[in-house]
C-alpha cells in the first residue's frame, strides 16, 4: 500500500527491575516481549514505547553489542535493556 511504512519485529529482553518501570505484569525474562515497530526505528522509539526513562545508568544491547539512543533496528534483532550493578 503507498505510503504505508513495513514493520519489523524486535525481541526486548528487560533486566534489572526494568518490567517493573515499563509496568509489564507477569515479564517472563526468558522469553521477552516481541515489538512491532515501523521499519527504519531507533532504539529512542522502544524507549518511548514501553515508557523507559532515558537514564544514563541504562546500558543498552543490540544482538550483544553495545549501542546508544540513535542505533537503527533490523527486523529480528534481540534487545537487551539493564542497569549496572555492584557491590560485593
């Protein structure tokens, strides 16, 4: 259809308490959640859609690399969203 964008599918794996600030009841980790979103979106928009705060402390993953706010997602790439921890 014209003017209709394709859409990808992303797998979102959030660590580190991050299902409970996207509100997502019953997050099964192992499994993730899969996102639809408009072909040519950047890692900003899975933000915006499950109402992450943009928080320095969150380190971001895309099919193991590290990536920031501005990296473009492919169909089929796996997300991973975590806050360092520390301690002893």
């Amino acid at each position: 259809m014209f003017g209709t964008k394709e859409r990808i599918s992303v797998k979102i794996k959030l660590f580190s308490g991050l299902d409970r600030q996207a509100k997502i009841n019953h997050y099964d980790p192992d499994s993730g959640l899969d996102l639809q979103l408009s072909q040519g979106a950047r890692l900003k928009k899975v933000f915006k859609t499950l109402g992450l705060s943009k928080s320095k402390s969150t380190v971001c993953f895309i099919n193991g690399e590290k990536a920031g706010l501005n990296a473009n997602l492919k169909n089929g790439d796996v997300v991973f969203f975590m806050k360092p921890a520390s301690g002893g």
